[in-house]
C-alpha cells in the first residue's frame, strides 16, 4: 500500500524547485522537474543525442542522473525547511536499452529516518504512448542542516 | 596484489578510444579518456559549472557517468572483438563533496567472466596539487555479441 | 500495475520446493518456504536467539539470506526445467531493526531476462498483528544451464 | 596506497571482541573472530554442509553474513566508546561459487565520516593452499550513540 507522508514544511515544492532550478547539470541535460508531492517527484528527461553512449543509448550515468535528483527531491519533500539533501550512495539497475521519444524519472520515499531516507527510483521509456522501465534505482539520502 | 590480464583482442585500446569517441555524453559533460591498460581504463574531467548541482558539488549523477564508462571500458579491454559492453548495475558511494580543479575516473576489473565482468571503479577529486577519494563504485558489465 | 508472469515449466513449484529442501542453510536458522507464485515467493522466518547479532536483533546477514532466496526463487519459478539460479549481486537496505515475533521474505521478478533476472526483495517483520518493512533488497540473478 | 587510522577508543580490540561474542549468529555458523586492527578486522569460517544452499555452496546470504560484520566492526574499530554500530546497507557481488575447505572475510574502512562510514569487504575462500575471492561487498555502517 502507498504510505501517505505529512511534509514538515509547507512550502517544500517552492523549496525543491528553487533547489533544481540550480541543478546546471539538468540544464545541461535538457531535463526539467514534473510533478511534486510529499515523497513522491518525478523529473522529465527528452531523448536527445548529446547524451548518448556509443550506441545511441541514453548514457547510463545520464539515466542515474535524472534518478538519483528525482530520489533526493523525493526525500527532500520530507525534510524541515533549512536542511539541505546530498546522496549517500545509490544502486542502479540497468533494465533494457534507454531508448525513446522522452523519459521520466519517479522518485519515491520508501522509509524516511531522522537523518537517512530510503528512496526507490524508476526510469520509464516512453515510445509512441508506450512506456517501459528502463532503471530501477535503490537510495540512501542524508539530511545535512 | 594487483591481477595481470592477457586481452584476447591486441587491438583493445583502438577500439575503446573508438567507443568513447562516441559517446556523446563525455563531450556533453566535457570528459576525456585518459590511460587504457588491460582491465584498467581512467576517465578526466575537469570541474565545470554546468554539471554541478545545487550546492555547485560536481552532480552524482555526473560522478557516476565518469565512473561507469571507465568501469564499461575496463571490463570492455578485456573482452574479443565485434563484441559489445553494457552495464548491468552499479552501486556508487558518495564519499565526500565532488569539489576540486578537476576529476579522474579510474575503472578496475576485478573479475572477468566469459559473460559478466565485475569493476571496481573510484573517482578522485584534484585540488592543488593534493587528490582526494569522492566515490567509489562496484558495478556488473555484461558482453553482448 | 503487478505483472502476470508466465513460468515456462509448469512444474516450477515442484521445482523450487524440491531446491528450497537442499538449502541446509534455511533448515539451520529455522526458515520455511511459503507461497510460490510465478515471480513471487515468500520465505518465512520465527524470531530465534541463534541468528541474532549484538543487539539481539536478526543479523543483517541473515534478514540477507531470506530475502535472497527468496528474490533466487522468484527468479528461478519463470526458468525452464533443467536450469539453475545463482545469485550474481544484491544490495540490501537495513531499514528498522529486525524485531519481532517473526519475519517473512518476499521476493518478486522485476524484469525477467533470457540470462540475467532482476527482483526486488522486502523483509517484514510481525509482532502483535503489526507488521513493518525492515529490510529491502534490490537483486540480479542469473540462470545457468 | 592503505590508510593509517587512530582509533579514538584505544580499547577498541576489547570491546569488538566483546561484541563478536554476543553475535549468536556467528556460532550457529560457525564463525570466529580473525585479526582486529584499527579500520580492519577479518572473520574466518570453515566450510560445514549447514550453511550450504542446493548445489553445495556457502549461502550466499552466509557470505554475506560474515562480510557484514567484517565490515561493521572494521567501522566500529574507529568509533569512540559506548557508541554502538548499525548496517545502513550493502551491496555484494557473488565473484565465483563460494567453494573451499574455509572462508576469511576481510572488512576494510575506506572513509571514516563522524556518522557514517564506507567499508569495503572481500571473502576469500581457501583449498589447498590456495586462496580465492569468491565475494566483494561495498558497505555503509550508522555510528548511533
């Protein structure tokens, strides 16, 4: 059953959206940040060739990428105004070839701990209205205040 | 102690600077493939403002596209011709902040199977003169002919 | 959505509980085999003092070995007869400690794949009719034949 | 090039070796406290058909179980008296069929943080003479006062 998570601070989208608006890498990636909800963001990736591997993948670090903010954003949600996130670490299962017309990346809170929170992230192809998982992504987050 | 490999394929370096030639990605984040040995691959990348996150830390998901390619490559060093690396899966730590001049990306194989190859692979941040460790990674390359 | 799985050998339960009888391993910390589904399959596991570790909660190690039968089985129900199932890499969360009256292991088929399958693992723990997710693991698995 | 760790507790080899003791865990399978040093401890365990899975090998989540608290005490060597120490989570690649007449798991530190700490794990299994790595384990163990 999906768990239901109370933000401690209201105003947590405001919060993460400024915090990806300075995120250069998404830019440099192309991705922009989707939906925002207490424990649960998704990040929005178009395919494009400038991050590709050598063939025509999207490159599994780039797939890591939008992941691993899509996970700490989702852990952020959750966290007091004035904290701040970084990774822990995180492990990435490569599913199928990254390959599409776009991609999204869903980050959810699975156990959210004073100071470490578990996140799970998917990354889903989306090929003419289909889609398929592409990554699957285990996380630790830290809050550091 | 420190494993010897014998490449099946003599032309292994030609065909990895091929390889990464293609990766579009390494141009995208500004990365360059330094030394290729046998079973052992290293990846720069000097710091830059557009692949940073919000706190202008190198992104981790940056830090493990630099780390998985020199992973994929080492594993890829050791395997025949016409064959193709993907990578199955890949646990990254985030160890320290990735802030410095610049990176390098060395990949390992710590075990080479007929079908799966398994690297270590660790990212170091320069500064100064001094290096320091800011990410280590395990990872599983599969062989796809 | 769940996925429907299809096993290629219908006599697949017979299989794994054939298998699950020769993992002296399980019969040493007292776990039994549950309900076997294609690409799920729970391990059950009473509360013992002979596989705890300092604290007197069950040994990281051990809340390991069910999930990873269990996430081997799941795999292992969708291989056809005359295979076998190893376990290539896994990677486990410690979510709470594990305490409790008794814990069971669910491990289900994430992405099933010609060589390598993906599962995802949860560990449960029960005590007084409620029950909390202790431990979760992401796993590769790989048939062998 | 290893590290030099001081640990902050100079009774650190006292109190692990208490510890170990209380790990019930380790005497069901047979396991015995190795080498203590500041940042590294090891754990041998000979090979006994009890802890086997169905083609004979060590469990894989046996494995685990030695490597788990070879790493968990490499971490707890560097932490100060009367804290305690927790498994935040694991990764561990199966390198070769766990096989031999004993296993030494050996658990390194390769950052000490003031609350968490990344080790690195390796068991090595023994026959005649020989020895052979059979499992590789990143890890990131909690200090909790």
């Amino acid at each position: 059953m999906p768990q239901t998570f109370t933000p401690p601070d209201p105003n947590y989208e405001n919060r993460i959206r400024a915090s990806f608006g300075e995120q250069k890498a998404m830019q440099t990636i192309g991705a922009t940040l989707g939906s925002v909800h207490p424990g649960e963001v998704s990040i929005e990736l178009p395919y494009s060739e400038h991050i590709t591997q050598q063939d025509g993948f999207l490159h599994a670090g780039i797939v890591t990428t939008i992941a691993d903010s899509a996970c700490g954003y989702a852990a952020f949600s959750l966290m007091p105004a004035n904290s701040r996130v970084l990774s822990v670490e995180f492990k990435v299962n490569l599913l199928a070839p990254a390959i599409g017309e776009g991609f999204i990346a869903i980050g959810k809170v699975i156990k959210a701990g004073r100071t470490l929170t578990v996140c799970s992230g998917e990354v889903l192809a989306f090929q003419g209205g289909e889609s398929k998982l592409v990554a699957l992504m285990q996380a630790t987050m830290i809050r550091v205040d």
